[in-house]
C-alpha cells in the first residue's frame, strides 16, 4: 500500500533545506520564506534542524517534527516536539529510537519520556558571572534616563554616535551605583554574596568598569554600521 502511494502521480516530492546555525542570516531567513510560501510559490517542505531550533523563528505552517534520535529529558522532547503544528493546533512528533540504551529504554516506556518529570530549572548561587549581571541590571533599571531598548536612540543609521543620549545614560548609571550595591546587598544578604565570595569592594570595582564597557559598546556598534554601510 505505501508503494502504491508512493507511485501515485500526485505524491508531493520532499524538498529539503538545511537550517541550522550554520548558514547566514540571510539565507536562513530566505528558506523560512520558502518553507512558509505554499507549493505554487516553493516547493520547500522540510526543514533539517539542529535539535533546539534556535528560538526566534517563524516557522508557524510546521504540522510534523521527526526526531533523530530519543531527547536526553522529557523537557527535551517537549521543546522539540512542541514546535509541531503551532498554527493548526494539531501535529504529529515522530522519534527515531537508536540501539543504543537510552533510546531502546524509552521505545519500551515511552510514556516515561512523553509524560516524564520535567526538572525545575536551578541557578548556581555561587556564580559571580550571574551576580554581577544581576547588579548590572539593577544599575540600569534605576538609571534615569534608563537603556533604551533600541539601539538606533544612541546610534545614528549612519554610523554617528548620539553622544548626548549616550553620555546622558553613563552619567545615570553613575549615580545608581551606590544605591545599587545597597540594593545588592540587602537583597542577596551574606549568603548569595558569600558562597560566591564577593565583597562589597569587588562589586564596586565591577561597576567602576561599567561605564568604559558601555562606552566601548557603543563605539563597536558604530563601527560595526560603518563598515557595513561601506561593504553595502
């Protein structure tokens, strides 16, 4: 029977596209147009991912997803199977199962991976990466003006810098640095800043920094629009 609809006349040919990290931005946008387009426009209508799909893609006609293998965790599956049928309301999940012990495993019990405990996601206190981008976005929240959230407000198109706005926002976040270490302190308490050892002076000295890292932001930015407006 899967012969005989294979063979049929009407049978749709499977065209695929690579996309994954791999490719540029521009290409990758252009085969999200493709696969979205119907079959009289392209004739795109399969999609070979890297197992995440990287967030921020449109691909909302997506009715199917085949999995090459068994996820590592029930959260796993969800985020890849969960891409399927986001439009219809209704999709169809296909998994591989290797011979290998984890997948052979699940095609056994595939309701432990289907229905399986997603873990609650954790954060290593201890880490003074996180700390210190937590302060520095207290810094920035209480900076008046604050960050904008476009960064054309301090960028011209042409590559110029709008130096007030940007001088404008150093010398808020300037002023919040006291008052954010305050903040800091009374929210994390010696047992957040403590396993990650981290002193009232070291936070001080992070945000002493702030101000040339947001400078050297900016100036990277407008170079960045120079040259491509040069190679453009």
């Amino acid at each position: 029977m899967c012969r005989a609809s294979i063979r049929k006349k009407e049978a749709i040919p499977l065209v695929a596209k690579e996309h994954t990290a791999q490719v540029t931005i521009e290409e990758r946008a252009a085969i999200e147009d493709c696969f979205k387009a119907g079959a009289g426009v392209s004739p795109v209508n399969l999609l070979s991912c890297s197992p995440t799909l990287e967030m921020g893609i449109d691909v909302s006609g997506l009715d199917a997803v085949v999995l090459r293998n068994v996820p590592p965790r029930p959260d796993n599956y969800a985020q890849r199977g969960g891409r399927a049928g986001r439009r219809s309301r209704v999709g169809i999940v296909v998994g591989y199962a290797r011979s290998t012990p984890h997948d052979q495993y699940f095609y056994d019990k595939p309701r432990e991976m289907i229905a399986g405990e997603v873990p609650a996601p954790a954060v290593n206190l201890g880490n003074r990466d996180v700390i210190v981008r937590h302060l520095y976005a207290i810094v920035f929240g209480a900076a008046n003006p604050r960050l904008s959230g476009k960064m054309v407000h301090y960028v011209e198109y042409t590559g110029t810098l709008k130096e007030e706005s940007v001088t404008a926002l150093i010398e808020a976040v300037k002023l919040q640095a006291e008052p954010a270490i305050q903040l800091a302190q009374e929210a994390w308490g010696p047992d957040v800043l403590g396993r990650a050892q981290l002193t009232e002076a070291e936070l001080q000295q992070h945000l002493s920094f702030l101000p040339e890292r947001i400078r050297r932001v900016f100036d990277s930015t407008a170079r960045q629009v120079i040259e491509l407006r040069t190679a453009l």
